[in-house]
C-alpha cells in the first residue's frame, strides 16, 4: 500500500514502515557497489528521515504550516524522496573514493586466500537495523526534537540584546529553510524579516554562534555537557599558554558529585575529546579547549 505526504504528517507510525521499504530500496540502488554494506544504507535512510523531520513533514500533524511539500501529487512527492535519497547516496559514494586505501595497502598477504562472495562484504550498521526500529522510538525522536528547537528559540531569543547578531541568525534561518521557527521567532520579538547590510554581518554571525553555543550548554541537563562547560569556564590557562589546568573538585558544584564529573569527563575521553586517565588535575590543549567550547549533547 503506498503513503502520501499526508500519511507522513498525520500518521507517522503507520506509514513509517512503507517509507523505510521505499528508501531502502532506492538507496540500494543508488549506492551501486555499496549497496550490500548495511552501515551505508542506513546512512541514506536516516539523512532522508531527518530532513523530512527538519521541514517538519514527518509526524509534525497541526503543529507546522503546510509547505510546498504537502501540496505535491503523489508521483512528485516520490520523485522528491528518490532525488534526496540520490544525492546523499552520490555523497556517500564520493567520501568512501577518498577513503580507499593505497594499491599497496589493498595486496593480499602471500597466501591468504580471496573470497569472491560480496555478500560476506555487508556489515551491521552501529545503529542496527533501521534508523527508528519502533514507533516509540520515532514518538521519543520527535518529542527530543521539539524540545531542541524550543531551547534553540529561547537561546535565539536572548541575542535581542544585540540586534546586528540577532539579524544574523534570522538570515541563517530564513536561509536554511527553518519557516516554522523563523515565524516564531519573529512573532514573539515583534520585529520583521529584513536583512541590514554590514560589512561586518560575518563577525557578527560568530559572535551569535558562540552566544548560542554558551546558551545550549548552560541550559542542558545533559551530565557530559555539563562537565564540558565547567572545564571551558574553570580551565587556567598556564603562563607559557602551552595548556589549561583545573581541578576535578573545581568541576564539582553544589549539583555535582566528584563521582558525577569523572563519569562526564570519562564520557568525553570515550569522544576523542579529551585526555585524561583519572588525575585530580585535568590538563588540556588549546585545540581541546575550543572543541569543548562548542560541544553539545542532547538528553
């Protein structure tokens, strides 16, 4: 039984596992000689998903405005989902060229035997089977998402104070297609889409970027961003600027244990973002420090 953009909007469980099959389907085929690897396929799938929660088409019911995508016939909908599951596919492609290893590397050690069966080649994706396996786990991933894109707009809304910074987030929005968002936004300020010409409009798009970045982590109950900001706030930079120091006890405040940093400083060791083996002093780069600065996880 085929889904319509309708099905996807108003009845996300039921229709989900038709669009799974779908782009499963066009995503082998696309993906050519990757077409067995499992991890790849869901890759494709699960890009293709997430736009079509972005443009709030996927479970969004009443709470987004229709868009142009809802007023497609059924045949343009399909041609719009296999285009998108075409271009992610052709991106993956183009990564994995660039990942090839050397011809030397490729050369069988001597006397290892070839096994000509591609199927033995597929391997299991991280994520398992299918980006969401249960309608609840597709309800949990809504309702994150919506949570997110609320404490975003709180954060977009605290940059009133600087109005050149905040014209610059407005025109990211307007330019990334996020309608829904960018309304809000504009209603709840009072204010109207307009762009002002700057020849500093670049710096002051950084300095909302890192005003937004500060407000996400300050505003997350998320442990591992949590122990991330207090090491940017409470990190000394030595004298020789070489790295920064500061002390687990430092990190633990009135709503965390010692016990509770060192399980999110473990957490960002497991994330390649951090070098720490357990010491009472946590050192880090400069280059760790500003990767810190921009981490953020949701709950």
């Amino acid at each position: 039984m085929p889904f319509t953009a309708q099905d996807l909007r108003y009845r996300p469980e039921q229709s989900y596992p038709l669009l799974y099959a779908y782009l499963h389907r066009n995503a082998q085929r696309y993906l050519g000689t990757l077409k067995y690897d499992a991890f790849e396929v869901d890759t494709v799938i699960g890009h293709v998903v997430e736009q079509l929660v972005r443009l709030g088409l996927f479970g969004a019911g009443d709470t987004t405005p229709l868009s142009a995508l809802d007023r497609l016939t059924d045949a343009q909908f399909y041609a719009f989902l296999s285009r998108c599951v075409r271009n992610k596919a052709i991106d993956r492609l183009r990564k994995r060229r660039l990942q090839v290893a050397t011809e030397a590397e490729l050369e069988m050690p001597e006397g290892a035997e070839y096994d000509e069966n591609p199927l033995d080649d597929a391997v299991e994706s991280l994520w398992g089977s299918a980006p969401f396996g249960t309608p609840e786990q597709i309800t949990l991933h809504l309702a994150s998402q919506q949570e997110l894109r609320n404490l975003l707009k709180h954060c977009i809304m605290v940059l009133s104070t600087a109005p050149l910074q905040l014209q610059a987030v407005i025109q990211e929005l307007h330019e990334f297609g996020a309608d829904e968002l960018l309304q809000s936004v504009l209603h709840d300020l009072n204010i109207s889409l307009s762009f002002p010409s700057s020849s500093h409009m670049s710096q002051h798009k950084d300095h909302a970027h890192k005003k937004l970045r500060l407000c996400l982590q300050q505003q997350s109950t998320n442990l591992t961003t949590t122990v991330a900001l207090r090491l940017t706030v409470y990190g000394r930079l030595a004298v020789d600027k070489s790295a920064y120091a500061v002390d687990v006890r430092t990190l633990a405040q009135d709503d965390l244990s010692e016990d509770d940093v060192r399980i999110g400083l473990n957490e960002l060791v497991a994330e390649g973002l951090l070098s720490w083996s357990g010491e009472e002093i946590v050192r880090l780069t400069p280059v760790q420090m500003k990767r810190l600065s921009r981490y953020y996880a949701e709950q």
